[in-house]
C-alpha cells in the first residue's frame, strides 16, 4: 500500500501547480536558494519560511506545505479518522454512533451494503477515491446535490428529515474533513493528523442550508413528523383493543408481546423497558422507579434527572407483570431484569429490537399503519391528555420531558376523523343551520 501512494504521489507531483499569486512571491538569493514566506500563525511573525535549490523543488515544497498529506484519499482517511473515534469515545452511547456511522458510510458511500430499496447507491464512488486536496468546494457540491437526488429516486421520497441529512453528510464527510484540517488533530497514536489546510466541505453545507430554503430546491422537511397526519404518529383506541386481543388470543403472549403491551399501558421507552429491574418496582405503592435503560450495548444509568423518575402502576401494567412472572418462572430464565431472555451475552435480558419487531409483526398481521415503539408513548401521552383528570405537571413528568418537549411533540388527537366531526357537530349544536 505504502509503495502504491508513494507511486501515486510521484505521479501527482509532475503535474504540481501553485497560484501566480504564490509564484510572484518566490524569491532568490545566494544564500538561500529559492525561497517564500508563507503565513503561518503557528510561526515566529506569523510566517514560515520554506526554501530549496531549484524553483521547481521550491514549488512542490508549497504544494506539499499548503497541502500536507492531502494525496490520501476519503476511502484511505475513512478507517484513521473511525480508529481515532474509537480511542477517543468509549461509552455504548459514542458506540453505537460509531456503528451507525459505519453503517451509514457502507450505505451511502461505498455502496457495499444497500437498504430497503435493494439498489446500490453509487454517486459517492466518485468521489471517495480522489485525493482530498482535489476536493474543492464546487467537486463536493456537485456530488452531494447528485447523492441527495440519487437517494431521492431510489428511496422514492421527495424529502427526507433533518436528522437523516446530518446522518448522511454531517457526521460522515463533514466530519473526516473537519478531522483532517484541524491543526490539533491527532490519530490513534497521538501523532499529529493534519491533512489539508482549509476544510472544504464547510462552504458546501452553508450552499446546501441556503437552497433548502428555496421552495424549488427543498429536500429537508424540519422534523421528522412534519408531514404526517396526527392518526399517522398515534395509535387509535381501536388499534390498541386490536393488538392487545390479537396477542391475549393467538398465543403471542410472549415476553416480547407483553413488553408490546406494558409499552402501551406506560409510555416507557424500549430502552427503559429492557433495562427494567425487579429492585426498581414497588407494587404495593403502585410505583415503578425509572433509573437504567438497556441497550444491545449494555445497561446504563439514564443521565438526566427529566429521564430518571417515578411513574404509576396502573392495575393494567400490574396485570401484565403478573404475567411476566409468571412466564420467567416457567421458562427458568435467571436474572434481576422483568422482562428476561435466554440470551446469557445480555444477562438474560430482553433484547432492545425485540418490542419493534413485535409491533411490526402485530401491525402487519391486523393491516395497522406501522409506528414506532415511541408512537406507544405519544398515544398514551396524548390518551392521559384528552380523557383523564390527571394534572399536567404529573403526566408530563411521567414521560420524562420538558414541558414544551411534551406538548411540541407528545401531544396528539387519537380519535379518528369522523369522531372528530362528530365532537364538532356536538359543539357547534346551537349555532343555527347555514
């Protein structure tokens, strides 16, 4: 590998060039040879004095000065820049962002794996492979205005959110080069790791915000849940009574269906739900205390003190544990956790897909639009809103958010459009016939 860059870097070098600006610049002497100064605040006078005997070495000394190790290509920075993440962040949190990351750049940029449309997506193997001091500002806006729309087609959405965009560009490419252009960056070992001077990709991610904005070139939508129908995030009740039969009547009361229902019945996360230990229920209170939240990567102590709290047993989630209980002990399954597995790698804990797997299933066996884990938690949230007595600043603290958090993005109609017409008719009974 070593000889190939070295081939490819002589190569490169012959058809070396530098700005007329910077050749004016070029002076000689007797003593010095040819030589330049060039700024540098790092330097005495802020400038660096770089000299050799012909002017053609003296240019590719500028080259290499301006330039650094830019000869590297994103495909060659990739697994430095991901071994310097690792040695820096070591928490299942920065992990899991790590894999993310990994899955996102085998996705979207070199195509080694493909997603739900069954296509490669191939606009980045274009650029991946050029050396980063080729990458201009135009190169990168080029490539990313053609990924956004290969990815567009492919995945047949005319949008997607803010968080994916970040996903994609930001945490990728936007990171590496920011990596390679910070003057105190450093690899695995500590040595210094800066590659190019100036980064790139900053003036392309201001160019992509400001067409955005423009009615003909928005691809972002501003959340997730921007363009979706209220009866689109929450369950109905008739979805509920649904599930909750299918799984009490077709022998899908397994420790995943009865985590699906206790979903319902609290609003816990999966994480808190999989996390749950037996040390942190008080049933004779009627109180369950949320301190941990579990993930495929391990058990953690939620960080904040919003996240960590206590909420009510109702005699609906009681049931459930019973049920729980008892199924533990017929299975034999050891452990602290509630909902257990028989998987010793995660000390016999439930695993964290499995509540997603399980409403997928259920959702398709009954023809239910499909929602996340999470949709659980609005549509009590949001049931706990229109129909109980229960006060505010207690059903806001029983999800774990901020009182604006709660309201923003919790906080939905569960009826469905004729029941809403019909609560309107009920209103509107004593205004006169048009």
């Amino acid at each position: 590998m070593e000889s190939e860059n070295k081939q490819r870097e002589t190569e490169l070098m012959k058809r070396v060039k530098i700005d007329d600006t910077l050749r004016e610049k070029i002076g000689h002497c007797k003593s010095l040879g040819y030589y330049i100064y060039l700024k540098d605040n790092t330097k005495v006078g802020n400038r660096k004095l770089l000299k050799a005997a012909t002017e053609k070495d003296l240019v590719q000394k500028i080259f290499l000065y301006l330039h650094g190790g830019g000869f590297i290509t994103l495909r060659e920075l990739y697994p430095k820049w991901k071994l310097y993440r690792e040695s820096l962040f070591k928490t299942p949190n920065n992990r899991n962002t790590i894999n993310r990351n990994e899955c996102t750049w085998k996705k979207y940029y070199t195509g080694e794996t493909v997603g739900k449309h069954k296509e490669k997506i191939l606009a980045s193997l274009k650029i991946i492979d050029i050396p980063i001091y080729e990458l201009t500002p135009q190169k990168l806006l080029a490539w990313a205005q053609e990924l956004i729309n290969e990815i567009k087609e492919k995945e047949d959405t005319p949008y997607f959110d803010r968080k994916k965009f970040e996903r994609i560009f930001c945490s990728i490419i936007g990171a590496m080069l920011r990596y390679a252009s910070d003057e105190l960056s450093t690899d695995a070992e500590g040595k210094p790791a800066q590659i190019i001077k100036v980064n790139p990709w900053e003036p392309v991610l201001r160019k992509l915000n400001e067409l955005n904005k423009s009615t003909r070139h928005s691809f972002i939508t501003p959340s997730a849940i921007s363009n979706k129908l209220p009866r689109e995030i929450v369950f109905s009740e008739h979805d509920i009574n649904a599930i909750f039969k299918w799984i009490d009547t077709h022998k899908m009361e397994t420790e995943t269906g009865l985590a699906v229902e206790f979903a319902f019945v609290t609003g816990l996360r999966p994480s808190e739900i999989v996390g749950l230990k037996v040390s942190d229920l008080n049933i004779q209170s009627s109180l369950m205390y949320i301190r941990h939240a579990a993930d495929n990567n391990g058990d953690k102590l939620l960080k904040t003190g919003n996240s960590q709290r206590m909420v009510p047993l109702c005699e609906k989630a009681k049931a459930i544990l019973e049920k729980v209980d008892r199924f533990n002990r017929e299975k034999g399954y050891p452990g602290d956790y509630v909902f257990r597995s028989d998987d010793s790698k995660i000390g016999y804990r439930l695993h964290y897909f499995g509540i997603r797997s399980k409403l997928r299933k259920l959702t398709s066996k009954l023809n239910i639009i499909y929602r996340s884990p999470n949709s659980c938690r609005k549509t009590l949230n949001s049931l706990l809103k229109a129909g109980s007595d229960i006060p505010d600043k207690e059903r806001i603290d029983m999800f774990g958010h901020t009182c604006e958090v709660n309201e923003k993005y919790y906080s939905f109609f569960t009826d469905e459009p004729k029941e809403i017409a019909a609560m309107m008719d009920q209103t509107l009974r004593t205004i006169d016939n048009p």
